[in-house]
C-alpha cells in the first residue's frame, strides 16, 4: 500500500514520504524475521536454537508491543493502563537486540 503511493508520485510531503519508508522499512525486517523463523522451524532435523533470557518489565514488554502494532493499526488509539510493581517477565532476548521486534516473548 504504501509503495503503491510512493511509486504513484501522490505523496508530495518529504515527512510522508519519509514515514512510508520507514514504516516498509520495518515491516520488511519484520516478515523478513518472521520468514526466518518459520524457515528455522520447518528444517527436518531442526534443533530448538538456545534462548537469552532476561528480565524485562511488563511496561517495557507492553510499550514495545504497542510501538511495532501502531503502524499496523492505522488510526486506531491505544490506551494502556500498567499496574506498578508488577514483577520482572523472563523473555529471550535475542528479539529485542532486533531492529523488528517479534512477540516470541515467554510469560
């Protein structure tokens, strides 16, 4: 959609243009960790790769989900509401070293 526009020449704002490359910059990365992935798993002989985990608060787990969803949900407001003092969450971290970050998180 976004490269449609791009390539139509209707996008006349340098900013636009700039978001719109951004945003099929991420999803690129994304589909592309996403296809990685699959292709990881799908491999006969496919042994589960070791994770990293760590400690993340749920504020930052939410707070990333959000920032990779907002593109994707268009116009659509978020409102999120984090309790405090919710304990640490282990997740692997080899998603968040990522630019794209993936939902392969472990609650």
């Amino acid at each position: 959609m976004f490269g449609e526009l791009l390539q139509s020449g209707r996008v006349e704002s340098v900013e636009k243009r700039q978001q719109y490359l951004q945003i099929i910059n991420t999803e690129s990365e994304r589909l592309g960790s996403i296809i990685d992935n699959l292709l990881d798993f799908s491999r006969p002989n496919a042994v589960a790769s070791p994770t990293r985990s760590t400690r993340r608060t749920s504020a930052r787990i939410v707070h990333r989900v959000v920032e990779a969803s907002r593109m994707r949900a268009g116009k659509v407001e978020f409102r999120v509401k984090i309790e405090p003092d919710l304990p640490l969450v282990v997740v692997d971290e080899r998603p968040w070293t990522s630019r794209s970050p993936t939902c392969s998180t472990t609650l």
